[in-house]
C-alpha cells in the first residue's frame, strides 16, 4: 500500500467566512489575508495505491469554470492535478475510483472536464464515488448553500454511467485498508475516509477540520449548513485522534500536510507537523 500526495493547486476564500465567528484581530495572526480580505488555502488530494486500485480522494476545483468564477477564487500556484499525479508516475487514465468526500466545487470541480461544448468526466477508467443521502442533497441545493453544489461538476457524472453509491454505514469498508466515516455539520452526508498506514492510523478530515488552524473547538466555517453539528463532530473526532494518536490529514491548510494532536488544559492542539512522505 503507498499513498501520495496529490496537489491540485492553491486558491482564496474569505477569511471571515472560513474562520466564523473568531474575529478578523485573531485570525489574521492565523492566515494573513490580503487587501480584499481573502486568504490562501490548498486543494491537497489524496492518490491510495491499494489491492490493485489507484483511489484519487478528492480533485480540487478543476479549470474549466470561466474568467469570472475563477476571479472569485484566484486559483494559481505551480501545481495541478496532473502535474501532481505525474510527479509520482500515474495519470488521469490509471485512477480506478475517484472517491468524493462532498460535492463542493473546491472538492469536486477536477471530476468533469470541458471539451469544447462536452462535459466529460476526467477519469474514463474510473468508478466515482459519492453517497445517496449526500447526492440528492447536492442535486437539490438549499439556496444557502447552491453556490458550491455547480451542476455542471456534478450531473455528468451521473450521465456517464460511472456514479456508484457507498453504503450510509458509519464504518463500511471501501478497501481493505480503508473505512469511511460520516460527519452531517458542514453538508449533509460529508464522507471522512479512516486509512490503515504503516500501522497508524490516518484521517483524511476534509472540510470537518480544512486546517490545523480550524483544531480548537470554536473554529467553526461560516460555511458550514449545521454550525453546533460540527462542534459536537469535532469534538469526537479530536478527542479519538488525542487518544489514538491518529494522523490528521488536512485538505486546506497552506502550509501543513499531517499532523498529531496532544491534549492541553486548552483542549485538543498540535503536537507534530509533517508531510505524508516522512511517514
């Protein structure tokens, strides 16, 4: 079993709206933000390379959206989805599942590409994976929350006939080497994949915790559907990782790829930074 790092680039979102309700005099010590108040934050993925499966977790945002949605978002940096899944010797065509924590554009823009006038998916080879509860959410968006649900990411997939269901079981086995958890306070149904590494134990914590800036208990997004969901989740989830020693895998954070949790009269905080390849 390996897994790699899978960089699909970096990108801006408001600073109050990822931090919520922590002031702007806090969290700028966090993540600077610039002039227009937006910070940056990475679209890292993650490529599992198990019983014979080459499992893509997660795309980032993709590049087919036009000139004014990407002026929203700014994507840039060096890397990209391909460039990334190159770097270690694979391609779009070797990904045999393409597993998607939730359908937010930032997650799942990368599954559908644009050629010319058709929308096809990226990965010919490959099964996508979603859930049905979380699906119909996202098909029949709340007004809230419609801006990141972007058909055009997420009805070819259905279209092209490689959509397949994951069971709404906390703990079903997607690999042997790999659970799926679910966690309901930032969307409905969003899926948290538990891998078996080396001994450890590593969680792909998607946008439950997007960094280790959002670790204390009140670092809630402003984008998050259930608010006090999510805290009641967090607390959980940080309580097992101190307890476990598990490794936490973060989807958004600019700088920090993995780290381990120790508890202090604060709560739950960092105790080692990482990157996944020192592993």
């Amino acid at each position: 079993m390996n897994l790699y790092t899978i960089n699909a680039g970096l990108f801006k979102l408001d600073g109050g709206a990822m931090f919520g309700v922590v002031p702007k005099s806090i969290w700028q010590k966090l993540n600077p933000p610039d002039e227009n108040n937006l910070c940056t934050w990475a679209m890292r993925c993650l490529l599992i390379e198990d019983d014979g499966k080459l499992i893509l977790i997660d795309n980032g945002m993709g590049t087919k959206q036009d000139t004014k949605f990407m002026s929203h978002y700014y994507l840039h940096g060096d890397d990209t989805l391909d460039r990334s899944l190159a770097k270690h010797g694979f391609c779009a065509d070797d990904i045999t599942d393409v597993f998607l924590t939730h359908l937010h554009f930032d997650h799942c823009g990368g599954s559908i590409i644009r050629e010319g006038e058709k929308l096809k998916p990226a990965f010919k080879n490959a099964v996508y994976w979603s859930n049905k509860s979380h699906w119909n959410w996202a098909i029949l968006p709340n007004d809230r929350e419609k801006a990141s649900f972007l058909k055009e990411n997420i009805l070819p997939i259905q279209e092209s006939g490689q959509l397949q269901f994951i069971p709404m079981e906390d703990g079903v086995y997607f690999s042997s080497n790999m659970v799926v958890r679910f966690a309901h306070g930032h969307t409905d149904a969003m899926m948290i994949p538990q891998i078996s590494y080396k001994n450890k134990t590593l969680l792909y914590m998607a946008d439950l915790l997007p960094s280790t800036m959002h670790i204390p208990i009140p670092y809630v997004m402003a984008y998050d559907m259930f608010p006090l969901q999510t805290l009641t989740e967090k607390k959980i989830f940080l309580q097992e990782a101190v307890s476990n020693e598990y490794i936490l895998f973060f989807e958004h954070d600019p700088e920090i790829e993995c780290c381990t949790l120790q508890q202090t009269e604060k709560g739950a905080r960092l105790a080692k930074t990482f990157k996944l390849s020192e592993l």
